[in-house]
C-alpha cells in the first residue's frame, strides 16, 4: 500500500515530529551498510535504500519510544534494525517472486542477480542483529529476534499454502501477521519496552502494531481488486495473476458453487487464467459480498489499533499514531 499520496497528513507529521530521529537514523543506517572488503553491499543496499521508501517502520520505533517517555540516544539504534530488517525481507522477497520493480525502479535481483540479493539481505540481518544489541537489553533483543523468525516463518507458509484452495482464513491471517504484522508489533513494542514503560502500555503498543499492519496488509489486499495503480503501488489485478489467496478470494471461494468452485480452481490453483477472468472473479467476489466484508474487516482492525492507544499518554504524538490507524484504511471507506 503505497503512502506517497500528498493525503498522508499523519505520516508527514510523523515524519515532521521526528525529523531530528529520521536524521540520525538514516546517518546510522549509511554508516553500518558500508563493506570495506564487499563494496556490492553498499551498492546494493544504497539502489533499494535510497528508492524512497516512507520508513513507516522504524518512524513507529521512535515514535513508541518518545511516546512512552524515552529520552536516550538507543531509540535510533532500534530504529535502524528495524530498517534492516524491513530492507533485508524485500531483498529476499524480490528474489522468491522473481519481481523485476520496486518502488518504481528496477529490483536487484535484476540489476545484479539473485545471489548478490540473497546474501546482501543476510548480510543487513547481521548488521540489524549488532545494532539490537547496542541498549544492552535481552528482551529488545528477543522481540526482535522473534520478529525475525515469525517473518521467516510467515513467507514460507505463503509458499506452502499459495494456490491451494483449501487454504482458510486463520491461515490467510498467519501469512499476514508473518510478513507485515510482526514487524509492525515489533516496532512499537521495542520502543515502550526500551522506555521502561508500565507492562499495560508495552502491550497497548504491541496490540497497536500488531492491529496496524493486519489492517495495513487487509487493504492492500483489497484494493488489488479496486484500487489505482498509484494508490496501491501495483497493477490492480496482480495478486489475481500472481494466483494470491488473498481475503476477497477466500471468502468467495468459501461461498462458492460447484461450477464457481471449478472456476476458481482453473484461474488459481491451474494457473490458467484467460481474458475475461478477473472480470467474472471480481463479479463472483460481488455476488457473495467478499470484498464488502474484507473492506468490514480491514476497518476493524483499523478501528482496534486506534483503540489500543487509549490507555497512552494524551497529546500529539497519540494523536498522529491514532490517525495513521485510520489513515491505512481511509480509502475503504
């Protein structure tokens, strides 16, 4: 789900509020991505790292970290590996989807090829991991090192479950609590856990993160099937020809006939797609309300992380975090 529109009020006062942090982690994550004996890792991590990306991810770290009170210098730290982490998955995944753009510029599984992107992605998740241990924390370290390992977890049950229609909602949810959730969760937690705040607040900012990146993941799914190509950041209608189970498709299936079933068999698990498909798919995803009841369930979600917030201390920076949960989702509505 792309955040480039001039809408993204929250993000922009987010990244406005936190301009100084953003200055200093961008310097850190420039610093710990130079090689003195590899120079194609900071080759490779310069073309995707300076692509444009919003930084939404680690912007959630140290907004965590100042709303719970911290006032140290190791919020920067976590917000850098939380930036590696998050660069070294879209290496990885690149290279799995055999994609050939991201963020509107050739990937570098293209560009170089796909050993160079494996092992440059390990080699971010390395740095990440020295920079997790700078504030001396074992539980910093465990969240994120959990986070890592759920990731991991999550992109290889995509694989296992992809085209097959048995796959059902609890699943479709693993796979998105995996690939964009926990990172999500992790972001937010590690910034309260690193502040000393009350346990309350560590899991409000868990639940916060964690509802966030479902409802984030739940529209970008959805709006496969309706969005712009600007909005979304795709074509509409590549998760169809990427033969994805997304939500819309799961529920659809789950309502489907027999003659509606053989369909979604042909275009999904087959992989025989014809012109006219995504047509008659987006008609059958109408006909049994799939997409209307994904748009109910993305809101709330959207609705939960807002409320995860109400026990954090009032004032500006709540207030940003509790519009971007609205954001993510406004254009459902």
């Amino acid at each position: 789900m792309s955040l480039d529109d001039k809408a993204t009020k929250p993000h922009d006062r987010l990244a406005q509020a936190l301009a100084d942090d953003m200055a200093a982690m961008n310097d850190l994550i420039h610093e710990r991505m130079k090689s003195e004996h590899a120079p194609r890792i900071p080759e490779i991590t310069a073309h995707l790292v300076e692509a444009g990306g919003k930084r939404l991810r680690p912007m959630l770290t140290l907004a965590s970290a100042h709303l719970c009170g911290y006032t140290g210098p190791y919020h920067i730290h976590l917000a850098a590996t939380v930036e590696f982490i998050h660069t070294a998955t879209l290496l990885h995944d690149d290279v799995v989807d055999e994609s050939e753009q991201r963020r509107g510029r050739p990937t570098a599984n293209l560009l170089w090829d796909n050993k160079s992107s494996v092992l440059v992605g390990d080699y971010l998740l390395a740095r990440g991991f020295q920079l997790m241990t700078a504030p001396g924390s074992m539980r910093v370290i465990n969240i994120l090192a959990d986070a890592s390992a759920v990731i991991a977890e999550g992109e290889v049950l995509q694989l296992t479950a992809a085209q097959d229609l048995a796959t059902g909602e609890d699943t479709y949810l693993q796979v998105i609590r995996g690939k964009t959730a926990a990172l999500f969760s992790a972001a937010t937690e590690v910034g309260a856990v690193l502040a000393g705040a009350p346990e309350t607040q560590v899991r409000a900012m868990f639940d916060y993160g964690d509802a966030l990146g479902i409802a984030f993941q739940m529209a970008d799914d959805l709006l496969d099937y309706g969005g712009s190509s600007a909005a979304i950041g795709k074509n509409t209608g590549d998760d169809f020809r990427e033969r994805k189970l997304t939500l819309p498709v799961i529920r659809a299936v789950a309502a489907a006939d027999a003659t509606e079933r053989a369909f979604w068999s042909r275009v999904i698990e087959q992989g025989d797609q014809r012109e006219g498909d995504l047509d008659h798919a987006l008609e059958l995803m109408h006909r049994h309300g799939a997409l209307e009841s994904t748009r109910k369930t993305a809101l709330d979600w959207g609705a939960k992380a807002r409320a995860s917030l109400d026990i954090m201390p009032a004032g500006e920076l709540r207030d940003m975090l509790a519009d971007l949960a609205d954001y993510v989702v406004a254009r459902l509505k």
